[in-house]
C-alpha cells in the first residue's frame, strides 16, 4: 500500500489505522509536542500511540461537523472516565 501524505488508512488483523500527517485546530504543535502528549495502549506486547484526547477534542470542535460535535461529547465523557485533565 502507498502512503499518502496527509492521511492513508491501513488495515491489518481487525484493526483500522488512520496515518494523518496534519489536522486542523493543531497547526500550531509540532509532531515531538503530540508524540511525547500521546496515549499509550497496549495491544498484546505492542505499544501503539494516539493522539492525546485533548487534541483529538480540539481538531473535531475546529472541523464542527455534526458527526463531530457527537464526538465531543463522548470523548470529553472518556477523559472524565479516565481521569485525564
């Protein structure tokens, strides 16, 4: 599979992964900021990063589609759950 720049989607043994090199509302962090901010999940004996919900909140309020503003609302339910500031 190619990648694309900007964003390229795999899939490999039942997961989806979204590959995104930029996103709107995070222009101003750089990829060391968000990689050392990221959430770590374990998935056997691999570690996988993500994006920290803080930033994923920012992006889906800056993009504003409807589909996201229903994510908002989970994903900040996610991080009182989880007890992330």
């Amino acid at each position: 599979m190619d990648f694309i720049a900007g964003w390229t989607s795999f899939y490999a043994a039942g997961i989806v992964l979204d590959i995104m090199t930029e996103m709107k509302g995070l222009e101003h962090l750089s990829f060391s900021s968000c990689y050392e901010d990221a959430l770590i999940t374990e998935i056997g004996d691999v570690q996988i990063r993500s994006l920290h919900l803080n930033h994923l909140i920012l992006n889906k309020k800056v993009v504003d589609r409807p589909k996201d503003k229903l994510d908002v609302i989970y994903l900040e339910k996610l991080k009182r759950l989880k007890g992330i500031k």
